[in-house]
C-alpha cells in the first residue's frame, strides 16, 4: 500500500495558514497602562444588556406563541384601559415592602380570581405609585370602590383587640344565645357571632363567671389599613420515631428521634370603608397541636439470642384550619369559636394565644373563643365601652365567586 507524500513546500503552507486563522481568532490585546481590570468607564458584563435575539429553537417548537400586530388589544365587552392613582395611600407606608400588594389582594377577593382568566381579555398591573387596569367598566366600577378605601380612607395605623378565652364546657350558648346574632361560615366546625359591644361585655361578664373558663390573651395588634398582619409561635416536639442498629455496637440500638411542628400561624388584613363604619376582614388561622404520643413496645433480637424491648411513639395531631372573609359594622363585636377541639397534655406556656391553655388547663376538651374587635386609631385614647341595654346585632351578608382562594 503506498501513501501520498507531502513536500516540504506544501506542508509550511499548511501550517502557515492554521497558524494565522488561531492568531486571528484570539481577542484583541488590552491597551497599555490598564493592567487586567475593566477599562476606565466600562460597564461590568453582569449589566450589560445581552442582544434580545430569539434563541434559535424557539422558531422550531409548535407552541412557542403567535407574534401579533398593530398593538391593539381586544375590545370585544368595551374594555377600557384605566392607571389609578396609589400614592395618597403608599406615601405613608415608607416601611412596607410593596404596600400595593394589599390592593391588588382585596381587588382579587372582590372580583374573584376567574374574572382574570377568562373571557373577556382583562389585566391588572400594580406598582408601589399607580395600579393599570384594562376590563370592562362593571370590573373597573368595582375595582374604583376598592381603590377609593385606600386612597381615601384611613392611612393612619388602627388597632385590633384580640381576646382568647377557653370554656370547658359548650352549653355558654344557652344564656348568651340572644344575645348574639349568627352568620353563616364556610369553615367546617367553625361558628361566628356578630355582637354589639355592650353586649359582647354581657357575654364576657357570664363567661368570666364559670368555673370551666379561662381568659388567656388580649392583645392589641396595630395595623395599617388593608395591609395584612401575621402573629405566629411554632416550636418542635420530639418523639422516638424509630430505633437503629448501633453503630458502636454497645448498646445494641439507639433510638431515631423525630420533630413535630405545633403552634399556631393567624394573619389579618382588616379593610374599613371610607367612612370608617364598615369593616371587612380577611382571617387566615392555622393551628396544629401534639394531643398525644401513642407508645408501641417493639421486640428486637439480640446476638445472644435474647430480646431487646423498647418503645417508639406516634404523634397524634389535631389540626384547625381557618380562612374566612368577615364583613361587621366597626362598632360591633366578631366572636369566632373553633368548636370542642383537644388539649396538649404539658405545662410549659405561650406568651401569646397560649396553645397549652387554648383548650383549657385540664387534659379533655374545650371549647375557644376568639373575640375581635375594631378600636380605631392607635394615636387615640381608647375607652371599654359601658354596659347598657342588651340590642340585636345585625349581619351583613356578603358572598363572592372567589372559590376558598382569597
């Protein structure tokens, strides 16, 4: 077999032109004086702006999306496109991350989620100075009154009176049943009374009574209106899960702990109307709690034919769940009760909604009671208000098509 022979001619051409292609591809030398920094005023690559240049795929793929033209948007339902006006609300809240944030939230409760993703073509854009709107005017004759309770209500931080009690027993109804007025809760094992504030005294005067209930907490949360508050106190519980082989192997096994989360997660976004006599409020409780650990004995082997007896535990949990839109008069009184739900069996307190007392001292059953109301301004001086004359507290129904998510 013979092979091709270069000359030696030809084979310095060769490498003379792959000498001068890698030369050519290599990038320009930087200036003298500058040193291996970026050139004076140069911008750093991380804020440059990259070429907005499609990826090469992106032509290739079926669903990459149809460019339209013209810059028309649909007008089939006479949508206009409205810009309102958020900064008589969020000049005051220098200390709030995105306090439009709350605006776009009550406008979704109002008008709901579907309204959004559905016919007919809508928007919604917010930013901390203005809120961009483009539905049609039924929307935007919402969206405008929800606005207006921002812009023109209070911008001055109101206080909400927070007070836990716990009944042993649930028959407090029979003599505090007239004076409360009841309205309907989509929450399973949950009741809400609407009460007048002398009345509400009434009730806390014949609670306070019984020898099976114990007042745990008030407090006042100040909050901005329509922006959401959040109190919670989570800690861990430990438990013996499982049991391993040692590896040291004296003792045979080593128990494998476990953590359970209990405690409780509320938020409220309270939301008054411009003239300060209606309320609307957002409440949000999540409540997990250890009611026991069950034992189980387990028989483990040993090498010298005998057994190992030792205990894992199973954490049993009640759990609460709370996510309800409230609507009251400001000078009456919510009463909420979350029903006969079990008590941990420790000692150790909470300083806030203390959990360990939330159903009671005693191991068993009992029955909590969160009363919630509106105080006014925090810069006031806020009286209790007198017994007088028991009245009828009257509910104000409310009903949107937001489906459990706002």
């Amino acid at each position: 077999m013979r092979f091709p022979l270069f000359s030696s001619l030809s084979l310095f051409a060769i490498v003379a032109i792959l000498t001068c292609d890698f030369s050519n591809a290599q990038a320009p030398a930087a200036p003298q004086g500058q040193g291996f920094g970026l050139p004076g005023g140069a911008t750093p690559p991380s804020l440059q702006q990259s070429p907005q240049t499609p990826p090469p795929a992106a032509a290739n793929r079926p669903n990459a999306g149809q460019v339209t033209g013209g810059g028309q948007l649909p007008r089939s339902a006479g949508q206009e496109h409205r810009v309102y006006d958020l900064t008589p609300y969020t000049r005051y809240l220098t200390k709030h991350d995105h306090p439009e944030q709350a605006v776009v939230d009550w406008i979704l409760r109002e008008t709901g989620t579907d309204v959004w993703f559905s016919e007919p073509f809508g928007f919604m854009n917010a930013s901390r100075d203005k809120l961009s709107v483009y539905h049609t005017p039924e929307v935007h004759n919402l969206i405008g009154g929800i606005v207006d309770r921002f812009v023109a209500g209070e911008v001055e931080p109101q206080i909400m009176h927070l007070r836990l009690m716990t009944v042993g027993n649930p028959n407090w109804r029979a003599r505090a049943h007239m004076l409360m007025t009841h309205v309907p809760v989509d929450s399973p094992g949950v009741q809400a009374w609407i009460l007048s504030k002398e009345n509400a005294a009434m009730v806390l005067n014949l609670l306070r009574q019984r020898t099976d209930a114990r007042e745990v907490q008030g407090v006042d949360m100040p909050v901005f209106n329509g922006q959401t508050e959040n109190l919670s106190q989570i800690r861990g519980r430990n438990y013996v899960r499982n049991v391993r082989e040692s590896p040291n192997g004296w003792p045979p096994y080593e128990p494998e702990t476990g953590e359970v989360l209990e405690g409780y997660r509320l938020s409220l976004s309270p939301l008054l109307s411009t003239d300060g006599r209606v309320i609307d409020c957002m409440i949000k409780a999540d409540i997990d709690q250890v009611d026991k650990l069950n034992g189980v004995e387990v028989e483990l082997p040993l090498r010298n034919q005998q057994i190992h007896r030792t205990r894992i535990e199973v954490p049993q949990v009640v759990s609460w769940r709370l996510h309800e839109r409230f609507r009251w008069e400001s000078d009456k009184v919510l009463l909420l009760s979350c029903g006969v739900v079990a008590s941990p069996e420790r000692s150790a307190g909470s300083s806030l909604l203390n959990l360990d007392a939330f159903t009671g001292t005693t191991s068993g059953r009992a029955d909590a009671l969160l009363f919630i109301a509106f105080r006014g301004r925090a810069s006031e001086n806020l009286t209790t208000p007198s017994m007088g004359v028991p009245q009828t507290a009257s509910a104000i129904p409310y009903a949107a098509p937001n489906r459990g998510r706002y």
